[in-house]
C-alpha cells in the first residue's frame, strides 16, 4: 500500500454528533444511522454543515469503542439529548488519504502505525477519526476517507547507541 503520511497541526475543529458504542462487525449501518441523525437535526435547526462528515472513535476496552458520528460545522451546536456538540483534539496528528473499501481501513492505520514507529513518534491508543468524502453510493473500490491520528509525543533518538 503506497500512501503518503503527513503530520498535520489539527486546530479543535467543530462537529455535531451522535455518539453510540459498537463492536467491528456492526459498525457500517450504525454509522449511516447516525450521520441521518445529524444530517436531519441540522436541517431542522438551520445548521449548516461546513465540512465532511466525520467518524471519531473512542476506544473503551476489549474491542468496544464509542463512536461520534457526524458534520463539521462552524460552531457549538446546542444539542438535544441525542445530537452533541463535540471538538476534534487540537494538536498534531498523522494523517493519510484511505482510497477504498472502509474494510480495508485496518491497512491504512497498519501504515500509520509503521511510519510512526519509523520516526519515534508517539501515536494517541484512545482516539483517532476519519472524514468520508465519498457518497454512500459511490464504488467501494473509489471511496475516499482521510484518517488522523494524533500524536502524543516524540522520542529523543539516543545517539549513545552508536
């Protein structure tokens, strides 16, 4: 897989959600589910949607994660019990372009991991989000998702080692 890694500086954009807890398995139709959600409070509020649509992903423990489904949006949304206001973590992160099926996201991540690794960097083991910018009824094969990944610290290379 030929992708290129960058580190990007993340600035706490803005995003109204719903948030659920899943297993691997289920996660496609929970996801659409929600971003119709979203996509319904918003308009129903006037809210208009200023950017992808994101999947942020929280993980708990034993292969369950919380996910906040949902829109970039210019600012704080005033939620109602089921649609949220939540804030993308400012800092640094890597990130790369998926250009694919979502079920073979885990290779992209695999290719994070590694550069990570490469450069002693860090990388965040409870968070981490993806922005779809393909439509639900384009191809598989054509889908495009970006992934971020922040970074929570360097390691100093030891140059005693040599």
């Amino acid at each position: 897989m030929n992708q290129t890694v960058s580190i990007t500086h993340e600035v706490g954009r803005h995003l109204a959600v719903t948030t659920f807890e899943w297993h691997h398995e289920e996660l496609g139709d929970r996801m659409a589910a929600a971003f119709g959600t979203v996509a319904r409070f918003l308009t129903e509020h006037g809210i208009a949607i200023t950017g992808p649509a994101v999947g942020f992903y929280h993980r708990i423990d034993g292969g369950l994660f919380r996910a906040s489904a949902g829109f970039v949006v210019d600012e704080e949304v005033v939620g109602d019990g089921v649609v949220e206001p939540l804030v993308l973590p400012t800092g640094d992160a890597l990130t790369t372009l998926h250009i694919g099926p979502y079920e073979r996201l885990p290779e992209t991540y695999t290719v994070l991991q590694d550069h990570a690794a490469a450069r002693e960097l860090v990388l965040n083991q409870e968070v981490m989000w993806e922005e779809y910018y393909s439509d639900h009824a384009a191809p598989a094969e054509q889908a495009r998702t970006r992934v971020y990944w922040p970074i929570v610290a360097q390691h100093a290379r030891s140059d005693a080692m040599a």
